[in-house]
C-alpha cells in the first residue's frame, strides 16, 4: 500500500474509469488524497461503487461522461477539466477498448476509423487539450495504458487495436523527450490478460484458460495487479528519474 498522503492536494485525471483498470486506478489515487477527475462513457448506465459515490460527495471525485469515439467528446471533456482543475498533477489515458474483433480482409472504414480515434487519436486530443494545465505545476506525470499486444500484434482480429495501441507507446516516448524540458514525465503501463470485462466481450473461456496455462506465475492478472504501477509511475518522490518508459504487468507473459 502506499502513503495514504502521497497524492494529497494533486489533481489527477483518469480517463476510461467507470470499470476495469481505470476505475481501480481512480480508487486507489482517492485512497492516497488526491482529488481525482473520472471520466466514464455515456452508455455507462451501471452503477458506480459506493466508494466513489462518495468520494463524489466529499468533493474528492468528479465525475464526468464522455464518448471518446469522436474529437467533440474529448474537447468536451477537456473543458469540463478546465472548470474544475486550475492544473493537473498527474493524466492518466486509460480509455479505449478492441471494440470487436475484425478480420483483415472484413474490416471496415467506419470500423478502422472507430477503432484508431478511441485509442489513439483520443489519447492525442486529450494530452494536447490539457498540456496548459499539465505544465502549470511543473512536475506532472502522464502515464498512458497501452497492451501487451502493441508487441506481440495480438490474436487474430484484433490487428488495428494492437497498432493503436503501438503508436500511442511511441508517442510517448516522443513525449516524454519533448516535455522533459517543462519537468512533465511520460510513460506507459502495459497490461497483460487482465481479468476485467474486456476479455468477457472480446475473448472465449477456452481462449482465456490456454493464456493462462501459458502464464509463468499461472493466472491471469487483476485490475489490482495493475493500478499500483499507476501511482509508482505518477509520484515525483518514487519514479522522479523515470521518464519515456513502459512497464509490462502480465505475469511474465512476454517471456514465454
């Protein structure tokens, strides 16, 4: 567990995080004193956990609501930043998803076109959207959720999403280069198979148990696995001399 004052009085801002990692990511940030922006779908109608209810109700946790497939949503979301943050400490781009699986020869233009803006021109518009707000403090940390499949290309019909997910690790390190001079620290956590709803819609049950006999420690990962390299990867005092890096949480997946 970490200090639950390492994050007191940051503003941290967390896309993708009405479920999975992401909403993981919000909790454990609120437990450490920060107060945190959560950014959920707009067809996220499930109901949200009581601990962030009420962080909500404590003015820790804002919520907003925004579909990241298009430019409007995240402009919108970027604004509603702006009126609730006068600088952000720490943005974490957690949102996107493999939206379905398409084969090379079946894919569409408007599946293609769907695909990239969710999890990669998105992550582009919303770093670029708050940047004023990352350079006000001086040594903000942007740590952007990436996939053991921007290095192994993924299984079969997930191609587009696996290279989504390739050119946001090079944008960061592109970034990390580029911000270093305004004391802003990029880098990528790359999870492995997590035990979320992402594989509940996108992988069989038999597909799930091959990986996880593959796995040297033998499971396949949590949420809770994961969101610990968050904060690490976020706080100035642990990972202040880290910077264009990317951390893979998956078991020791990669080394099969």
């Amino acid at each position: 567990m970490f200090h639950p004052k390492l994050f007191e009085n940051r503003n941290v801002v967390v896309t993708g995080a009405g479920r999975g990692i992401g909403l993981e990511v919000a909790r454990q940030f609120l437990d450490c004193g920060a107060h945190v922006l959560v950014h959920v779908g707009r067809d996220s109608n499930r109901d949200l956990p009581d601990f962030l209810m009420e962080a909500q109700a404590e003015r820790r946790a804002f919520l907003v609501a925004g579909d990241f497939s298009s430019g409007e949503g995240t402009r919108n979301f970027v604004s509603a930043t702006g009126e609730r943050f006068d600088r952000v400490d720490v943005l974490v781009n957690n949102a996107g998803t493999m939206v379905g699986r398409f084969l090379a020869g079946e894919l569409t233009d408007d599946q293609y076109e769907k695909i990239v803006h969710l999890n990669q021109t998105s992550v582009m518009e919303v770093t670029r959207g708050l940047l004023p707000l990352l350079r006000v403090g001086g040594e903000a940390a942007i740590i952007n959720t990436v996939s053991i499949s921007a290095l192994t290309g993924g299984s079969p019909g997930s191609a587009i999403y696996s290279a989504s997910k390739a050119f946001v690790v090079t944008y960061s390190k592109a970034l990390a280069r580029e911000l270093a001079p305004d004391g802003i620290r990029v880098n990528c956590v790359s999870p492995g198979t997590i035990t979320t709803d992402f594989h509940e819609r996108y992988s069989s049950k038999e597909k799930l148990e091959q990986t996880r006999k593959s796995i040297p420690l033998q499971r396949l990962g949590t949420a809770e696995d994961c969101a610990p390299a968050y904060l690490f990867l976020a706080a100035p005092t642990l990972s202040g001399y880290i910077t264009g890096q990317v951390i893979e949480i998956n078991g020791g997946q990669l080394i099969c």
